[in-house]
C-alpha cells in the first residue's frame, strides 16, 4: 500500500504540474506593468482549474506523509524523480513539446538512476 500512496503522490504532482501549464498558456503571455500581472496572477489564482491543483497539492501530501509512515525517506524520495518521465512523455501528447535525443537520454538516466537506488 506504502507504493500506491508514493505513486497516488506522483500521479498527483504530474497532474498539478499539467494543469498548470494548460492554464498558463490559455491565460495568454504574461502582461507587462504591475497592474496587469497581478490581475494575471490573480485570475490564475481563483481560476477552478487551478484551485484543482491547490487540492491535488494537499492530496499529494497527504498521501506522502502515510507512505512515510512505512517506507524510508531515501527510499521512497528518488520515485519521485517518475514525475520527470511521466511530464516529459505527457507535455509531448497534449502541449506538443518536443522529444529530444537529449531528454531521452536524461530520462534514461534518471529511470536507470531509481532502478540502482531502489535496490539498496
């Protein structure tokens, strides 16, 4: 169950990292003057898409604080590092950002980084 809860975590963080972005770019470029971005900000801030993320924010940390009651921090902590991947594969699908042989090769390392780690 400790596993569930450190993935509900990163499926959770993954999904306020996405809203975020959807949101930020149907808000428009970030205005100049002072005025204007703190309008933007707020906007942001009340918009029910975003409010999601706040609630995803504390569910994510819910969920943690019960997995660290089971699994050890420096265990537990580098699955967190699947965010990396599933961000960079899901900014592909819906923003169309690109893939690149370097982010792959990141990505790689980073899979290959928490398979070692989770072994000890």
């Amino acid at each position: 169950m400790s596993h569930v809860l450190v993935l509900v975590t990163v499926l959770l963080t993954v999904y306020a990292q996405l809203i975020v972005k959807w949101q930020v770019l149907e808000a428009g470029p970030f205005p100049h003057g002072l005025p204007d971005q703190l309008l933007f900000l707020f906007r942001l801030v009340i918009n029910p898409w975003i409010i999601s993320v706040y609630l995803a924010a504390l569910a994510a940390g819910l969920a943690w604080m019960a997995a660290m009651t089971k699994l050890q921090l420096s265990y537990a902590y580098p699955f967190m590092s699947l965010s990396f991947v599933f961000v960079l594969v899901l900014s592909a699908v819906f923003f169309h950002e690109p893939v690149t042989w370097q982010k792959s090769a990141g990505i790689a390392l980073v899979v290959l980084g928490l398979a070692i780690g989770s072994q000890g």
